[in-house]
C-alpha cells in the first residue's frame, strides 16, 4: 500500500512539475522575451498552447502581437 500511495504522489509532482511552477502564465510576465527566457529555462509548455515553440505570443514582441485576439486577451489582462 505504502509503495502505491509514493507511486501516485511522485507521478503527480512530476506531472504539475511538466507543466511548469504550478501557476505562471502569459499574464505574469510584460514582454514576450521575458516569457520565453522562463518558458525555456523552466519547461514552462503552458506558455506555448500552440506548441510551436514560441511562449506568450500575445505579449509586446510576439508574433501574434497585432492579432484581434491578442488584442482583446491583452484588455482583459490590461497588458499594452
């Protein structure tokens, strides 16, 4: 019993662990620079839903930057 019950606490610290510091998204960060430079240096792949490598795309300097969508997340967020 004892060897499940630290089979399941590991697999679910390793899995909040992939998905980066269990509560950092687009809206913490200013620039979409900073966000990449945490996205790599933690695996942070909740940054990047697209999957395509780049995090945050909405934030100032990212190539979604001018899109309606970004535009309307970022009031939202009240990010310029």
């Amino acid at each position: 019993m004892n060897n499940k019950v630290i089979t399941l606490l590991l697999l679910i610290v390793l899995t909040s662990l992939s998905y980066g510091r269990g509560g950092t998204y687009c809206k913490d960060f200013n620039t979409q620079a900073e966000a990449q430079k945490y996205f790599k240096s933690h695996n942070a792949k909740r940054l990047d839903r697209d999957k395509d490598g780049e995090a945050c795309e909405c934030l100032k300097g990212g190539s979604s930057y001018n899109k309606s969508s970004c535009k309307r997340w970022r009031k939202k967020h009240n990010k310029r």
